[in-house]
C-alpha cells in the first residue's frame, strides 16, 4: 500500500501553523454493498465528466480547464465543513514560510464566513493591529474590489505582498452605521508567539499569540528567565491563551507538556478506531508545581483549547475568562505532488485527556470573568464560535454559540487578569483555586 506524506493543522483561521504525520489510505471492500456503492460512485463521476465537457465545449466564452477543475474541487470541499479546502501550490508554499513564524502581509488571523472574510483576531503589534483592525471585523472590499466569490485562500493571497505597498480594506463592523474604510502598509510579519514579563517581582505572564514553531522553545525561554528573575518570590504563572486562535499540534502538546510531570494531552480519533493517537507527557515540570492560571475567551481556539483541556482535565491550572471557540477538529494538509498544491482536510477529532469533544462547545472555564466593555464597544465584543459556522462537525451533546472576546487594552480594567493576579497573590479566595488534584483524571 503507498505511503503518503500529509501535514496536520490545528487552527480556527487560514495561514495558521503545521506539522508532520504520515497517513496510509485504506481501500476496504464488502462484497456486494462495497460493488454497489463502487458502482454509484461510478456513475456520479461520469455526471461530472459529462457536465465538465459540456461546460469546455458551449460555454460562451473559452474557459480555462485548470481553474474549471479547481473551481470543482473547492465546490466540493465546501460541502464538507468549514475547514476543508484546497491550497493551489503558491498557497500552500506561502503556508509553509509560514509554518516558521515569518511572512509578508498585513497581520490578520482570518476565516471564511458567508463568503466574506471574517477576522478572528489581529496578531499583535502587526500592521493591522496597529491600523485599527478588530476581531470580528468583516471585509467585505479588498482595494474596492469584492471579497464575494474568492475563496479564502485567493482573498488571503490578495491581502499579501511586497514590503512597503498599501492595500485598502472595506470593513463592515457590528454596531457602526455604514462600512468602515482603512489603509494598511504591508510589512513583513514576524510572528513572536510568545511574550512575557514579570508582573510586580512575584508573578510571571506569558502570552502565547499563536502556536507556530517557536512557540515552546518561548515559552521555556520564558519560565527559565521569570523563575531566574524572581528567584523564591515567584509565587505562580498566569499563561494568557486569549484570542490565540491555534496553530501547530505538536507545539501544543510540547507547550502542555512544559507545564505536566505525567498523563494524557490529547487524543486524536478518525473515522476508524485504529486511527486514534494518544500523545502522553514526559516527566519533568519546568515551573516546578507552581501554581498556574490559564485565560481563555471567545476567539480561544483549537491548539489553544488543547493547552487549556488538558492543565484543566489534570487539574493542574485553574481556568478563567469566557468560553472558548469550540473548534475540536483536527485538519491534514496533503500535498497533491510537485506544482499541483495540497488537499486541506478534515480528518480527526480532538480529546481532552478526560475525553472529552470540546468540538462546536469549547472550553468551559472554572470561574467565568466577563470583561466591562465599553457602549460602543458591546454589539461587536461577542464571538459566534465554532457552532455558528455553516457546515461544523456536530459536537456531542448541546452545542454552545457566542462568548465575549474582548480583552481591555488597559490592564488596569482587564477583570479576567487582576483575578488571575489577586489568586496567585492569595488576595481572593475560590474553591476553584488551587485546582484539587485528588479529583484530576487518574493518570
């Protein structure tokens, strides 16, 4: 049987980063039923071959048989979810510089909703951040031109280019009266995943951004300095995952890992049983069981769920904000051969140590922290999440919408943050704080 090379993505928004696995397709059949079904199948596939020449030989104008065959293959990834996609091979190159933290654009995570461009979060201290774009924003106009009937990947190649050209963008913003226009200045994007300081002399910060390559080598990096800095001060971490709308898996389950001494991080399940992957903890704690507070919200999504799932399942962090996205699903990216792109595809669910799906749900924090935000603010600061999107994977059980993303820009008001703080310093009590570790998954 052949062997095929495919990559694996965990990521609410296009461009987020990737990593490798390898897959082995299986052709199984059962008699009669499979020989029926092989038979149907035949002849939808000779439908489309008839509708295909037709289109090639009476079209009224000459149309190109590379973009008719292409147009087929995202018409039929639509249909599946929201994710599946097909990645023509200058997409899929440009994904793969990204995959290293580094690329030219403007700065915006970004999905497909409707068929208009939906921003899932702007990365931090990039141009669009710095021009005013929001989370939830929808372009609708890219220099005048109508985002309508691309594909995100085209949209998402739009928005690219050299270092120092502008582009326009046409936004339409909830709870503003007519659309909102920004110029923007390309510029190369280098994606520092990871920021941190010590808040006082006795609390470390971490903000994970997106989980790219440099993700877990940051975070390290971080705990190590922090720990040096504080010396016996430190009294615990806060880890920021808010508005990190995912990225690479192993990256996710290294960064867990930094933070576990043993158990379960995830598990991946396909279509069939014998597909299941479990990634387990090696010993080692790098904070050394200092306490830990993680911060989701909204736009929380994917890599950022699992990091979140498996401290929670472990009872190794207590976890505060809003619920998350909900985006439980497992992406492989499979390249089609030299100049023919890659197959973007939705093959696996994700599970929480515990086992649980958090597909189209999201994460539930421990104490739930709603943020004070602004009037004019309010009818823009919820995100739809996973559940809202046409076509999701069904999740198990109720499906939960809507979750408050908004993050103040001054850390003065940041509820979700100053609790975090006042926890680790002992200034607030919760029950939910230290997590018990008696009533964690056995391991």
């Amino acid at each position: 049987m052949m062997r095929k090379t495919s990559l694996i993505l965990l990521g609410a928004a296009a461009g987020a980063a990737l990593t490798l696995i390898t897959t082995q397709p299986r052709i199984v059949f059962d008699g009669s039923s499979a020989r029926a079904a092989a038979a149907d199948t035949y002849r939808q596939l000779s439908l489309f071959g008839d509708v295909f020449e037709r289109v090639r030989a009476d079209y009224v104008e000459k149309p190109d048989d590379s973009k008719l065959v292409e147009s087929a293959i995202n018409g039929m990834l639509a249909g599946l979810d929201p994710h599946s996609s097909y990645m023509d091979a200058k997409s899929f190159r440009d994904m793969q510089v990204q995959t290293r933290g580094e690329f030219g654009g403007l700065g915006i995570e970004v999905t497909m909703e409707d068929g208009l461009i939906k921003v899932v979060a702007p990365i931090d201290e990039t141009p669009a951040a710095k021009a005013g774009v929001m989370a939830n924003d929808i372009i609708s106009h890219l220099d005048d031109e109508p985002v309508q009937g691309l594909t995100l990947n085209q949209a998402v190649e739009k928005m690219r280019g050299p270092v120092n050209t502008k582009i326009k963008l046409k936004i339409i913003r909830k709870g503003s009266d007519k659309p909102v226009d920004i110029s923007i200045t390309r510029d190369v994007i280098r994606v520092r995943s990871v920021r941190s300081n010590m808040n006082g002399d006795d609390v470390g910060y971490i903000r994970i951004t997106q989980f790219n390559e440099q993700t877990t080598e940051g975070v390290r990096r971080a705990i190590t300095e922090m720990s040096n800095q504080a010396g016996d001060k430190l009294k615990g971490f806060v880890v920021d995952l808010r508005n990190n709308p995912g990225g690479l898996l192993d990256q996710a389950i290294s960064v867990s890992d930094a933070f576990l001494e043993r158990g379960e991080i995830v598990s991946t399940r396909g279509r069939n049983a014998e597909e299941t992957q479990r990634f387990n903890a090696r010993a080692g704690d790098l904070t050394k069981t200092k306490p830990i507070i993680v911060l989701i919200n909204g736009g929380s999504a994917s890599a950022s769920e699992i990091v979140a799932g498996a401290l929670q399942d472990h009872k190794r962090a207590t976890i505060i904000g809003t619920r998350s996205f909900g985006k439980g699903s497992v992406q492989t990216i499979i390249p089609l051969g030299s100049g023919n792109g890659a197959l973007r595809l939705t093959t696996a669910r994700y599970f929480t140590p515990s086992g649980r799906s958090i597909q189209a749900k999201g994460i539930t924090p421990d104490i739930e922290v709603l943020q004070d935000v602004p009037e004019e603010l309010k009818a823009r600061t919820d995100t739809r999440g996973e559940s809202s999107l046409r076509g999701h994977l069904k999740g198990d059980g109720q499906e939960e919408t809507g979750s408050q993303s908004y993050i103040p820009p001054d850390p003065k008001n940041d509820k979700a943050l100053n609790t975090a703080l006042d926890l680790v310093r002992g200034i607030q009590k919760n029950s939910a704080y230290p997590p018990n570790p008696r009533s964690a998954i056995p391991n």
